[in-house]
C-alpha cells in the first residue's frame, strides 16, 4: 500500500469509528510540537521571594484602597 493509500484508509476508519468532529479531535492531539519542554520549563525563572512578598504588598494594598 502506498503512504496516500494508508492515510485514506486510517481517515475512513476513523470517521467510521469516530464520525467526523471526532476524528478531527484525534487527530489534533497528535500535532506533533516543538521545541523542548523540560529544558525550556526549567530556563523559565521562578519569582524570587522577595519578588512575591512585593506583589503580594502591592495586592493587599489595592484591595485595601478599594474598601
């Protein structure tokens, strides 16, 4: 069987199974992605403590003036 073939025929057994909108589903979860996630996640910096303890002062202060 030919690659054209095959992909006709995996899309007519899945609309058989799934109908329409679900083989669409399916097939978007197979989007392949990019990139690295782990790396990337831990490049990412977390807040500091002191980044938070600021912005939870700055929250606190504009609820409180919203009162």
């Amino acid at each position: 069987m030919k690659q054209a073939e095959i992909r006709k025929t995996g899309y007519k057994a899945l609309i058989d199974s799934l109908g329409v909108v679900g083989m669409l589903r399916f097939l978007q979860q197979l989007e392949i992605g990019n990139g690295d996630y782990t790396q990337e996640r831990y490049q990412s910096s977390e807040p500091t403590l002191e980044e938070l303890r600021q912005f939870t002062m700055e929250r606190s202060s504009d609820s409180t003036q919203k009162e």
